[in-house]
C-alpha cells in the first residue's frame, strides 16, 4: 500500500461529498496526508477541486463509475481507504465493498441504511477478515454519536450498566432561514428503507442464530408519547438506525470481550404536542406509502410535500446547517458492581444511574464530513487497536478502544458526563 493515496472520496461530487472533500483539504493538510476524489465526470470532479480544495497542490482525480467493475477496481487500487460518498446504498454500495476486498482497501460511508449494513455483514465479514480488510459503515450523523457516546458511557460508568436510554435534542439558534434541511439522497434513502423494513429481522437472525441470554431487568419502552428527567420536551421513539447498530455493537463486546451487553432504547425530543402531531402525521404516510410502488413513487416525486418541508430536490440552505445544533443524552443504569462472568445475574437492583451527553453543530454534513475523515485516519493509523485485523465492524466496535473519542473533541464535538449518581 505504500505508493497509495491514503484517502480517495468516492462520491465527490454529491452533496455530502463535496463537505468531504471541504474539510479534507484542511484536516488532510494538517496530517500530511494525500487525498484523491472519484467520480464519473471529470468536468464536475475539477469544479470540486477548484472550490473546496484549491488550496492543495495536487489532487489527484479518478474516474470511476458504479456500472463499471473495472473502473472501480482502479479506483480502488489507488487508495488506502475509500470514504464512499454514493448513495442511496441499497442500490450502490454493495459493488463498492466487493471491490474494496478484492483489492484489499479499506472502507468508511455514511449510510444510515439498517438493511443494507446488516447484509454486507452477512454478505462479506469474512471475506473482509481474510483480506485483512476493515469495513466500517455509519461513520457520519448516523450513527458516530450515538456509538461513541454509548462507548464513553460504559467507560465513565465504573460498574456495570443493564440498560441506556438515548434522547435525541436537535435545533436552531435561529429561525429566521428558510428551506430544506436535508438533501434529497437522505430522503431516497429513507423511503427505501422504509419499503424493506420487514427484512430487519430476517438480516438479523441470520446474522445472529444463537440469541443472546436474557439479561434482566428488562428495559421495557417507554409510551409513545411522554416525559422524561433528563431531557426537556416530548420524546417519541425515533426508528433511525442508531438503536440497531448500537445492538451490533453490543453483541459485538459480548461475543468478543464477554462484555455484559447494554439494552438500548432511542428516543428523539419534540417541542410541543404540534410537533408530535406533524410527526405522526409524515410518519404514517411515510410507512403506508412506502409500501407499494406508487406510494413509493409520490414520496420521491414530492419530498417536501411528505417531509413538511424539511427536504426537497433543492439542496439544503448552508446558513441554516451552521445554525443547527444537536445534543445526545444518555441516561445508563446498573450496578456499582462488576461481576465475574457476564451471565452472571445480580441479585439486587440496578443501584447506580449516569447521565452523559454528546454534543456539536451542523449534524447533517459539516459533521459528518468530519466524522467520516476521523473514522479513515483512525483505521489508518490505529489498527493495532481495531480488532479482529479486518472485518465488516460498527463504529463502536471499531473505535471503542482507539483515540477517536479524543479526535471528535479536538473537532469541538462534546463528550461529557453531566452527572454520575448512586441511588
């Protein structure tokens, strides 16, 4: 791999692609990496550069095509690891992870498709392993926060949590921006997702035919609509990927470490009854259309008519991305006590609480762009710490014992523990 890049932006000419190569040029600079970006045309690969990247010398450029097999594989080989900006990944991310393995490079995305990063587990673990190859999906917004944060928790807690329960806070320090917040690829994404939901738990005992023993208490959901201590609003459970990967990730410390694992709920914070209501709402035409062709065909012609507003065909307004905000709160129980063996099961209740919390500012892209370089150089200057020497892996997995909690700091993403408590 020496004479290799040691990053190529596949995708870069996208919407998330072009924050990728945005903060790239700077946070590449500054670690004396090179980088490279990919993508079928050369006329809108150039412009990508001369915008966002006209401070590096030479930025080499790649054209590589979804349909093209072979031209993958020479975009492949030309890097150390691939941050694959291409979506919806249903449709084009599996071609990519094949012909990373096949030409032994490594691999970060966005995604945030439940179903899709569940097959390519299925589909290429082993593979990967045997390449000495690490893919790691979900290293943006979905699901870096989240998986982190549950890691930080578990370190903080000096004991033994049964259970963490996730609010999710975003907003806006100003209200006055109009226009979408999203882009339409998050939305195409969304919808297909939602078409192939039923495939969630089929992926899931495949992947998984031994279940886990059950662990108790159980950590029972709370009501669709309710209040809680430690997050002002309406929390509602929130059906992203989060939850799914963090169980990933907790099978993943059990199965490897004999870590007792950490029962997960997310939840998202409302404002008002208005706010749950609209939610409602998008969401049941968003489950009932996403069943049929024709429904499925009304949501992508008409975003912003299903999503009340919040994505259209335009690309979202920049100001109002640096104007949002987000916070993670985590709310960990169990016991002050470690025991021996993970199946071990304690006699008395849980009798400590934490409360931690993960924070930053413009979640959707300029974040996520910096994740996903973060997770890269991580993987390229950190394998001795990321386990198993390759594999299809969560972020949590991956990262839990590397610096990139440290890094994400550094990058004025907040880790903090709000306040640990003993009943």
């Amino acid at each position: 791999m020496a004479d290799r890049l040691d990053i190529v932006i596949f995708g870069a000419t996208g919407y998330t692609g072009k924050y990728v190569v945005k903060n790239a040029s700077q946070m590449c600079k500054d670690r004396k990496m090179k980088f490279g970006i990919a993508g079928r045309r050369k006329e809108a690969l150039d412009a990508v550069v001369k915008e966002f990247a006209s401070n590096i010398e030479d930025v080499p450029i790649i054209l590589a095509d979804i349909k093209d097999e072979e031209s993958l594989k020479k975009m492949t080989e030309r890097a150390k690891i691939l941050i694959n900006c291409c979506g919806p990944y249903r449709f084009y991310g599996e071609p990519v992870i094949k012909t990373c393995i096949a030409t032994r490079t490594h691999y970060v995305d966005v995604t945030g498709e439940e179903q899709f990063m569940m097959e390519m587990q299925l589909k290429y673990n082993e593979a990967a392993k045997e390449a000495g190859v690490y893919i790691v999906n979900a290293c943006g917004f979905d699901c870096i926060p989240s998986e982190l944060g549950i890691i930080f928790t578990q370190q903080k807690f000096e004991g033994e949590i049964n259970a963490i329960e996730i609010f999710m806070n975003m907003w806006r320090s100003t209200t006055d921006k109009k226009g979408p917040v999203l882009n339409y690829a998050t939305w195409e994404s969304v919808v297909h997702s939602l078409a192939h939901k039923e495939e969630v738990q089929a992926l899931r005992t495949k992947l998984y035919p031994v279940k886990l023993p059950e662990f108790t208490p159980k950590l029972k959901s709370r009501s669709v609509l309710h209040r809680s201590n430690v997050s002002e609003g309406w929390p509602i459970p929130f059906p992203s990927a989060d939850r799914s990967v963090a169980l990933r990730t907790q099978r993943f410390l059990y199965d490897n470490y004999k870590e007792r694992p950490a029962q997960v709920k997310v939840y998202v914070k409302l404002k008002s009854f208005f706010e749950f209501l609209v939610m409602a709402i998008v969401g049941t035409l968003l489950l009932v259309l996403s069943r049929t062709a024709c429904g499925r065909n009304l949501l992508l012609k008409y975003p912003a008519l299903f999503s009340y507003g919040f994505i259209s065909h335009e690309n979202p307004n920049p100001e109002m991305q640096k104007s949002t905000h987000f916070s993670l709160t985590f709310e960990a129980s169990g016991w002050t006590e470690k025991l021996s063996e993970p199946t071990d099961e304690h006699t008395d209740p849980p009798n400590k609480k934490i409360i931690t919390k993960v924070s930053g500012d413009s979640p959707a892209y300029e974040m996520t762009s910096i994740t996903a370089i973060l997770s890269a150089t991580t993987i390229l200057n950190e394998t001795d710490k990321i386990p198993n020497n390759g594999g299809v892996l969560t972020p949590g997995a991956a990262f839990g014992k590397t610096s990139l909690i440290e890094q994400l700091i550094k990058h004025n993403i907040k880790f903090e523990v709000i306040s640990p408590i003993e009943k």
